[in-house]
C-alpha cells in the first residue's frame, strides 16, 4: 500500500508541471506574430543565460527542407532523429537568449552553408568529435575519455573493475554497437546489454560541444543494491556534489570539507544536480551533470567511514542499502528505469560552470510552431524576458507571483560562487519597482532601481535570494 500510494504521489507531481508546460508552450505559440507562407518555429530557452544548444520539433513533414535563423539571417544545421518512436527535426539553435527565443524558418531545398557532416565519428568503438574522444565498451561503459585539449593525458579509469557510466564489473564483449542518429548535428550510439541487468545505454555527442549525453534504461526488475560506477585517472581527487541550495565537499572538516568528524553517515552524499571531481592539484577534472538519481557513494565509503581518497563516483540505481526489510522490496515490480548523465571534461574547478552545465543538460530548450496572428504581441524574430549580469549569479526561478501576475513576477537568483558577488537584473519592457522578499513571497523591503530601471542586487558567497520585480 505504501509503495502504490508513492507512485500515485510521483504520478500526479510529475503530470502537474508536465501540464503546465505543454500548455505554456502552446500559448507561447499564439503569442509570437506568423510571417509569410514557410513554416516558423520558436526555440526557447528557460535559463538565464544566453546558450547555444539542440532543440527536438515534432515534425512529419518534407525532408528536402534547410532551416533559416531569422534574427541572425542565417541556415542553421539541421538532421532528422527518431526518439522513442517519434520524428523529430533537431536543430542546432545557436545564440538562444536569456529566459526567451529565438524564431526559425523551414524553407524547401537544400540552401546555405551550413555543414552537413556528421556531428561526430564512430570507427571500432572509438566515438569523437572535435572536443572529446571515447572509446565504448560492449556493456555501455566507456573505457577511455580524451579532452581533445589534451590528447595524451586520458580521464577515464578502472577501478575495482568498473570504468565510466559502468553497470557491472567484467570486460563486456559480443554486444552489438548501433550507429542511431547521425548528422550535423548530433550522433548518437546505442548499446543494448544483458550485463549485470538488461540495459539499454545511448550516447550522443553534439557539434563541437564537450558534453558527453548518456541516457540509460534498465529494461528489468531487480531487488539488489545496484550502481552506475563512474571511475577516474585523477590523484588526489577533490569531489563537490550540490544538494538542494548547497554545494559542498565531500571531505571531513579537518580536510576542508564539509563533513563533521562525528555523529555523521558516510555511505551516501546527496546528489542533485551534479557532481565534480578534479584531481588534488586542481588541474583537470570532469562534471557529471545528473538528472534522475539522488545520492551517490564516494569509492568505498560505509556508514562509518569516508573513502575520500579513490578516485570513483558511484551513483545509486536502485535497492534497498539498510536492508530488504526497510524501503520499497524490489522496486514494487517496476521493470523500466531512466537513468541519465552527461559528461564533461575541464581544467580547474569552477562551481559556476558545473552548475551552468548540469542545467542546459537538465533543461533542453523547448521548441514549438509558431501560430500567431500578424498583430500578436511579441516580437517576431526574438525576445528576452530577462537578464543578470554576473553571469555566477544564476536565475534560479521565475514565475508568476502567488496572488497572480498583477502582483508581479517573482525572480529567484543564485550566487553559486564562495566570492560575493553584485548584479543588475533587467527586465523586458523595464522595470516599475522591485521588492526584496522571503522565499515564499512575502515581501520585506523596495529596492532602489538604478538610472536605466533596472534591479542591483548584491550577494554573499552561494547566497539564494528572491525579488518581487514589478514591470512597466
């Protein structure tokens, strides 16, 4: 009873916001002015930062099409993909500005400049592109990472037989490797694997991007304890996870961490959005960008004790860690899991790109036909409903105020930098007045706007604070 009534729970939450967006999208649609007889679409972008990134259009049309860029003037790359049964046009959206979009165009014929090669190569299991090099193993692991930065020196490692995005510990071979999607924009790899449980592993790898996307299901039930093993070639590894409002480090206190020295669990650390390992000297290091899972263990910790020393991430599947007589017995028949990451090297760390990268992983623009009348309101080319600054200090939320959009909007910020730090928040069409307030909307003092309307906003080192913003 307790397990059905959690999943009903998880059912309605997730349908909510799923709702929400799907009829967000489609008033969006309404709301950008059509042009001409070609077929337009809208590329959003939810983050408060302007990025460059794919973006997936249901689409059933004609193949012989290019995609013109209608601010820039220019053909953007394009590929068709099928994901989950259903086509869709993928475009890379170069320029997507902040918390707004961008307006393309379908046109007929092949026209342009844009490049028509494949995003990346595949040869012999070795998967590369212009930024990063793979070499993947018959179970969906990958036995080598290359920044192609610097060719030599290889980020991946074994350890107690596990290697990156790793299910089981064995030398996986006799399992088919596919070529899914390939253009130029994205290719994708698909390994299918009876290893450990049966999984099904993608990987993709985007035109002249660092990120390594890794999408798995575990396609049956099981009951054990089970993890996604993520192991490096880094000495002295220094390992930072984000929970909820918080990035911490995964050593004791007496290290410099964040961790008490007693009175304390070890086994498992919170993981929310992403975590990030650098070696001791903090010259390189990958971010793992997380989107489903929630706590993963450091090397060998056990309840009593941190392994702050091995080089390996192992991120929980699945199962019952206090015992099979706490929890929910194997997954309550459950036989589908999503389990997704992505991947990406750097040099030193920097809590602020980790963050950036995890939620462009997390947050994939939202793409839709643009269906407006010629006198709809919004621009027809592009739009941005909001920018920062100081590019540490992240929107973390925006939305309507609780007692409705008279009130305002409510803008949330974080300062994901140790440093404080300042900023100025601009609002489209400009800004009336601007309040201080708590986190569940209550507001505590006006803010002074400056000369050109716009909000400044200081911030102490990782501090989240929230605005009622009032426009013009």
């Amino acid at each position: 009873a307790r397990a059905a009534w959690q999943e009903g729970l998880a059912d309605i939450i997730a349908r909510y916001p799923d709702g929400l967006q799907r009829d967000a999208a489609a008033k969006l649609s309404s709301l950008i002015p059509s042009a001409g007889t070609a077929p337009r679409l809208f590329v959003f972008n939810p983050l408060g930062w302007t990025r460059t990134d794919a973006a997936d259009f249901p689409y059933d049309g004609p193949e012989d099409i290019h995609v013109r860029d209608v601010a820039a003037a220019t053909v953007t790359p394009h590929q068709f993909v099928t994901v989950s049964g259903v086509k869709y046009l993928r475009i890379l959206a170069r320029d997507l500005p902040a918390v707004g979009y961008k307006v393309f165009e379908l046109r007929p014929g092949v026209r342009g400049t844009a490049p028509r090669d494949s995003a990346a190569s595949f040869e012999q299991r070795t998967f590369g592109n212009s930024r990063v090099k793979l070499v993947l193993d018959g179970d969906g692991a990958i036995a080598s990472l290359i920044d192609q930065r610097d060719p030599t020196v290889e980020l991946a490692a074994t350890i107690g037989g596990l290697k990156l995005n790793d299910f089981v510990a064995n030398d996986a071979d006799g399992h088919d490797l596919v070529v899914e999607n390939s253009g130029p924009v994205s290719a994708t790899v698909r390994i299918t694997s009876g290893d450990g449980r049966n999984h099904v592993t993608r990987v993709t790898l985007y035109r002249d991007s660092d990120r390594v996307d890794l999408r798995n299901e575990i396609t049956e039930n099981f009951g054990d304890v089970r993890h996604w093993g993520f192991s490096f070639n880094l000495a002295a590894p220094d390992v930072h996870t984000e929970e909820l409002g918080a990035i911490l480090r995964l050593k004791k206190k007496s290290d410099g961490g964040h961790y008490a020295e007693r009175n304390a669990r070890y086994d498992y650390a919170t993981l929310n959005h992403f975590a990030d390992i650098t070696d001791g000297a903090n010259t390189r290091g990958v971010t793992i960008s997380n989107w489903d899972c929630a706590f993963v263990r450091l090397g060998q910790s056990t309840p009593a004790a941190l392994d702050s020393a091995t080089a390996q991430l192992n991120v929980l599947a699945g199962g019952q860690i206090d015992g099979d007589r706490l929890g929910i017995r194997n997954q309550n028949g459950a036989s589908h899991f999503l389990q997704r990451f992505a991947l990406r090297p750097h040099r030193g760390y920097d809590p602020v790109a980790a963050m950036r990268f995890a939620l462009e992983h997390q947050s994939p623009p939202v793409a839709g036909p643009v269906l407006g009348p010629r006198d709809a309101p919004l621009p027809e080319t592009s739009y941005s409903l909001l920018t920062v600054s100081d590019p540490g200090v992240l929107l973390w939320a925006v939305k309507p105020a609780e007692e409705g959009i008279a009130q305002g909007l409510i803008a949330r910020l974080w300062n994901v930098s140790d440093a404080p730090a300042s900023a100025t928040i601009t609002l489209t069409p400009g800004l009336a007045a601007a309040r201080r307030a708590t986190h569940i909307e209550t507001d505590l003092e006006p803010i002074a706007l400056d000369a050109a309307a716009a909000l400044p906003a200081s911030f102490a080192g990782q501090q989240l604070q929230t605005y009622r913003l009032l426009p013009k």
